[in-house]
C-alpha cells in the first residue's frame, strides 16, 4: 500500500509527468501491487485491486492515457489469485512495451513529414512529439526547433535538455513570444493528453494558441499521439475534465494574500479544435483528425463495449 501510495502521489506532483508515462508507470504499480498482495482470496484480491485502480485513475484527471492504461492492466483473468497475478504481468507487460514502441514508430511516421533545414516548433515536453524531432535528427537531416517554455511548470526546460543532448539545434522562447515567431516556422509539433472522437486534441494550456497561430500563418499543425491517449469515453457524449492545478504554481500563497479582489486561474490543459489540426500521428499512421472513431473503433473497440455496460460517473470541474 505504501508504495501504491507513493506511485499515486508522484504522478499528482508531476515528478512522473507526460501522457505517456504516467501511463507506463499506472500499469507498472498494477502489476507490482498486485505481486506483493498476500491474500488467496479471489474476491478480496478483486477489491484491493479495484481500489489501487481508483486510486491511480485519481491522481490526474486529463491524461486520457492512464485510465486506458489502467483498464488494459484491469481486464485480467483468472480463477485464482495465482493465475490473476500471472494475467496481470502479461497485460502490464504488454501495455508498457506497446507503449514504448508505439513512442518510437511516431517517430519514424512523423520524421517522414519533416524536411531537411525544417524549422520546427514545439510545445511542453512531450516524449511523442520529440521522438519525431529525433527521429528526423537521425536521419541526417537539418532541423532547427523553437521551444516554449510552457509556464507555470516550465516543461519546455526538459525538453531543451533533451533535444541539446541530442544535438538538436533549439531555442527556447516565452510563450508569448509563440506568433512573434511563427514566421520563422515550417512545422508545429505537439504531443496530446486526450484526443476526442471529433478529433480535437487535449494537451498544456497554450496547445491551442500555438495552433491559432500556425493555422493563422498556413503553417501545418502535426499532433504525435500514441491510440491509447484517444478518449473512447468520447463517444458515449463524455467529455475531458480540464485538471485545474494549484494557484501556487502561478503566484505564491504569501503574495496572494496580499491582493485579496485576485484570485489566481491555473488550468493544465486547453482544448484544440479539430480545425487547426492537419494530422495526429499515432503509432499505426498518420491521420486527420476526422478519423479519431476509427482508431477509437479498431484500436480500443473492446472499452467501448465494457464501458456500455458501466458508464462511469465522474465529477468535474470544467468540461469541453
Ligand atoms: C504534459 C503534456 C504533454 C503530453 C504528451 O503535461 O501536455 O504534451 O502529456 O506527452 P504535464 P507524451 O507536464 O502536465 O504532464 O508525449 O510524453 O505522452
């Protein structure tokens, strides 16, 4: 339980952060939790897995990724605990190795849309978008990319550290600097945290600023996102809880207090509109944001089935 515990508060503090990894690290804590329980009870056994499934689902409200993931690990079988921790393993197992190919075939389909000398920007930290920009790197080709640095919580300095160790040429900008230099751009290259059925991407609030400009210069917007970050909830009219954080991470508590007419507004994630939108790359193609039924359909066909028989009721704060 008290690594259980542990798991669930780091992703709430975003030590693990981005869609994908939150994701890989839910079905991991699955899977280990589920090997160090001692009982021999089936039923208990069900509970206690149940309740380590709510509790991970819990901890960040967006991230479309970590209940899919949590549902792929949750959909074991066995008619002993023995034989429910072996299924476990293997669900956990799968998921994250999927999940991790999946993060390197983005990579080869999007290289495919950048050009040589392409001057590439991008937004937050996203493991699927840079793994376009490696990719592309690799392959011999000279590319430049402009990184935000996503306020509150400063993402864009993880992704400059990354692409420096690469030895991708970056510059790091404001994020009010994003139309400013639009004009310097060939490409948009952002990850997602949600992908609708009407294909509008949830992703770190200022995504959909970013887009307005580039759809405003006529500069393509690509979207690397692995099948499993799209919502099949989506389809049953379920929408995307915004994770509003704390006003801490904007404006500290004791200088709050000084200006008691403000308040502080902190959402995590914005919504982009389908429109702004030229193609998501997921790990079995490129496509246009129209087509998020189908890779909901053939890709995650079996949730919708499950979530026919028990819609979940969630509370939100701001839905889209
Ligand atoms: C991270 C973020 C990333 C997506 C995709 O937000 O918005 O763009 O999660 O990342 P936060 P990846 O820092 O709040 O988690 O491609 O790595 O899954």
């Amino acid at each position: 339980m008290k690594q259980l515990k542990e798991t669930a508060q780091k992703i709430k503090s975003m030590e693990i952060r981005g869609a994908g990894r939150i994701a890989r690290t839910a079905a991991a804590e699955l899977r280990d939790y589920a090997g160090r329980l001692k009982t021999s009870d089936l039923v208990e056994f069900n509970k206690m897995m149940e309740h380590a499934a709510g509790l991970l689902v819990s901890t960040r409200p967006t991230a479309v990724s970590l209940p899919n993931a949590v549902r792929a690990v949750m959909r074991y079988e066995g008619g002993t605990v023995d034989e429910a921790k072996a299924d476990i393993k293997k669900l956990a197992g799968d998921f994250i190795a999927n999940s991790e190919n999946a993060v390197k075939r983005i990579g080869e389909i999007g290289a495919r849309r950048v050009r040589e000398g392409d001057t590439i920007m991008t937004h937050c930290n996203s493991s699927a978008a840079i793994s376009i920009m490696a990719a592309a790197h690799a392959q011999g080709k000279n590319i430049n990319v402009i990184a935000t640095e996503s306020r509150p919580r400063m993402q864009g300095h993880l992704t400059i550290k990354q692409l420096d160790t690469l030895g991708i040429k970056t510059s790091l900008i404001v994020d009010s600097a994003v139309r400013y230099f639009m004009k310097d751009v060939d490409l948009v290259v952002m990850g997602a945290d949600a992908v609708t059925v009407n294909g509008s991407v949830i992703n770190k609030i200022g995504t959909s600023q970013v887009a307005l400009a580039a759809h405003e210069a006529r500069k393509n917007v690509i979207i690397a996102a692995e099948t499993y970050k799209f919502s099949p909830r989506t389809i049953l009219g379920e929408l995307v809880e915004i994770e509003e954080r704390d006003s801490s991470e904007v404006l500290g508590a004791e200088k709050l207090r000084g200006f008691p007419n403000v308040d502080v507004k902190n959402p995590a994630f914005d919504v982009t509109p389908r429109e702004y939108i030229d193609l998501i790359c997921t790990e079995v193609g490129a496509i246009p944001p129209e087509m998020a039924y189908v890779i909901i359909k053939d890709h995650l066909g079996w949730e919708i089935k499950e979530m026919n028989s028990a819609i979940g009721n969630r509370t939100n704060h701001q839905k889209h």
